[in-house]
C-alpha cells in the first residue's frame, strides 16, 4: 500500500498536482515527493490538506477570472 493515500486521493479529487502543493508548502517539489514516501504525521497532514484546499481555490477563482 502506498503511503499517505489518502493525501494522494484528495489531491486528485481536487485536481491539484504535488508541484501545487509544494508551492503552498514553500517547499520543493522535490523535497514534497520525498514526504510522500513515508507516512505523514497527523500534524503534516492537516498542513498539506489545506494546502490542497488553497491550491483547489485558487485554481478555481484563476478559471472564474479568466472567462
């Protein structure tokens, strides 16, 4: 099973790439990919769901802006 599944699933649900993430994050993302190997803390997690919701929002208000 790979890790942080969960992660994984919202983040393709939202359709968000991990680069997204990363960047709400202020990490690389590389260094984001490699967080992703081993199961993430219930803390981290809550930080990288937001980062998910952020990036979702923003790429939601950018395509309500452009049309």
């Amino acid at each position: 099973m790979r890790c942080n599944k969960d992660i994984r699933i919202r983040a393709m649900e939202r359709g968000v790439y991990f680069w997204q993430i990363a960047s709400w994050l202020c990490i690389t993302p590389e260094s984001f990919s490699r967080l992703m190997r081993t199961e993430l803390d219930e803390e981290d997690k809550r930080r990288v769901f937001r980062a998910i919701e952020q990036a979702a929002w923003e790429k939601e208000e950018w395509r309500k802006n452009r049309g």
